[in-house]
C-alpha cells in the first residue's frame, strides 16, 4: 500500500523521500521521482511530514521509535496510516509528543487499486486544527477524508469495518461450501443470493477465488486480517463487548495460516473451512 500512495503523492506534486526496510521494494519509486532514504533517521531528518504505512505496531516501534529515530522527531508531524489497535495508536501517540513531534491517526478502507487512483477512504483520528492543518494532503490518497474523533476513534472504526471483512467473508465461505458439497449448482445459489436482502457485493468480489480456489497476488493477504481479527477481538473486549462470533472466525483463519495460505489472499479462508479440522 505504501508504494501506491507514495507514487499518488508524487503525482500531486508533493516531494516524497521514502524509506523502506527492503531497499529494492523502493526502486520504481526512485524513476517516479521520489528521493530514497537510507534509513528511517534520514527520512524523518529531512521531512516535515511523515506518513506511515507499516505492517503493524511492531514495526511501527522498530522504524518510528528506535532511539535514534526518537531524537529526530522533535518538530515533525506523524500521520499514522496503517491498521493498528486504538491503544496502540494512543501509545505512539504519546510517545511521539514526547520526542516533541505531533500525531495523529488516518486508516483506510479499500485497497492498492483505491490507492492507485486515489479513492480510498481516510478516516481521520485528529483534533480539528489537525485535520485543517493537512486536508489537502489526505486528498491526494482519498477525495473525502472524514474527521470521526480524536486519537483512537478512526483506528476503532476501522477495526469494526474490517471485523465485517473477516465476518462475511467467513459466512459466504461456508455456505458456498454447503451448496458445493450437495451439487446444488452455484449459479442458482448466486441467483437467488443476488435476489435477496441477504446480499453484499463482496460476495462476487470473492466468488470467483473460491470457486477457482485461486488465491495468487493478493491486494490484502491473510496473515494481514489474522493481524486484524486479534485487534478486533482485543478491542472489542476492552469495550465489554462478546465476541464468541468472531473467535470461531479467528479458529478458521488460523488454519488457513498452518495450511500455507499466510501470502495469499484472505479468501483463502475457504480451503480451511473445506478440509478437515
Ligand atoms: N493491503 C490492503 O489492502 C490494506 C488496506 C488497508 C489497510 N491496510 C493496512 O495497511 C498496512 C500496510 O499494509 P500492506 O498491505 O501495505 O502490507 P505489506 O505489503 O505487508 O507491507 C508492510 C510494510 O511494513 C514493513 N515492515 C513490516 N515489518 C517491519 C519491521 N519489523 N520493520 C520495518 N518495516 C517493516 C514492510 O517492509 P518490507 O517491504 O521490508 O517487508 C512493508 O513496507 C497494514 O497495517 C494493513 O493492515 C492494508
């Protein structure tokens, strides 16, 4: 994801030095126009904004808050982009002002084709002054960036968005296994699927994979919404909330996981609900 949006960035104009663990990943970037930073230190060093786009909060620690890095902060403006937990977002948060730089939140729903053309949706965790102060920049990565609260709100909002992902992709899986194994032909099921208030179009957007069982280049892969579904369930419990419905999820893609589908697009899920335990 981060790629993609770098390369919007510099599309709009905006002078972009990118940083990335693995160098070569950085490449087309360099003939897009971007300058290449050798470290997370020389990133920060030489810009007034940095924006994340990380894995999760582990790698957030080792490249935003390794000593060195810290001591470059002072005075910078971090916007956090990737899905990370609420309190997690809160801790960097505090962290950053603590090195004298200012933070705030801005996930996103949709995936490397919205970051291409610049369609995602930015949520934004920020205080109003923030949200201002940087409007025009968060264009660039979606045309309607929307305030949902201070730090933690937009992370928390994601999460439910994406507990959706895992949830229905789940529940279509399942069925579509249901009318597989009795030879009921799929079209039929579809058709009256389609028909009926029960639908949603990430649907058709996963029937084919499955029924190709085709998981190859994956925009979100698996080990991604694994990530997800254990912030989900860690933030649900914090608000009191049951979340039994989700640990059988959880059970699923976990075995997609041992199964080797960890690379591969999340429904991948499906192999793990058609083989045995
Ligand atoms: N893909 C999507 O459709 C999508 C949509 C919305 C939100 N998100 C979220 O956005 C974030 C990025 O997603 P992605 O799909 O771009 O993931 P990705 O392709 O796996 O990229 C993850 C990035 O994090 C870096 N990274 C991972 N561990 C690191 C570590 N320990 N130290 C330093 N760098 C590390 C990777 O560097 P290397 O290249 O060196 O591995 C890479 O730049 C995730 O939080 C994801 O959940 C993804």
């Amino acid at each position: 994801m981060g790629l993609p949006m770098a390369k919007r960035l510099l599309t709009q104009d905006y002078p972009v030095l990118a940083y990335n663990r693995t160098q070569e990943k950085s490449e087309s970037l360099k003939t897009s126009g971007a300058r290449i930073a050798q470290s997370p230190v020389e990133a920060i060093r030489d810009a007034d904004c940095v924006v994340l786009m990380l894995a999760h909060f582990p790698a957030i620690r080792e490249v935003l808050l390794s000593e060195e890095t810290r001591s470059q902060l002072s005075g910078r403006t971090v916007i956090q982009m990737g899905t990370i937990g609420p309190s997690e977002s809160r801790q960097v948060e505090q962290e950053v002002k603590a090195a004298g730089g200012d933070y705030f939140e801005a996930p996103v729903l949709g995936s490397i084709p919205q970051a291409q053309e610049g369609s995602l949706i930015v949520m934004v965790g920020a205080s109003s002054k923030q949200f201002q102060e940087w409007s025009e920049l968060l264009k660039c990565f979606g045309p309607h960036p929307v305030l949902i609260g201070q730090v933690g709100k937009a992370a928390t909002l994601k999460l439910a968005l994406n507990q959706l992902i895992a949830s229905l992709t789940a529940s279509f899986a399942l069925s579509l296994g249901m009318v597989q194994r009795e030879e009921i032909p799929v079209e039929t099921f579809m058709r009256i699927l389609r028909g009926s208030a029960l639908y949603t179009p990430t649907f058709d957007k996963k029937l084919s994979r499955m029924v190709k069982r085709d998981y190859e280049n994956p925009n979100f892969p698996a080990r991604h919404l694994l990530k997800d579904v254990d912030l989900i369930l860690a933030t649900a419990a914090q608000l009191e909330l049951d979340t039994s419905s989700l640990m059988g999820i959880r059970v699923v893609l976990e075995k997609a996981l041992r199964q080797g589908w960890a690379d591969a697009d999340y429904s991948a899920l499906f192999e793990a609900v058609l083989s045995d335990p």
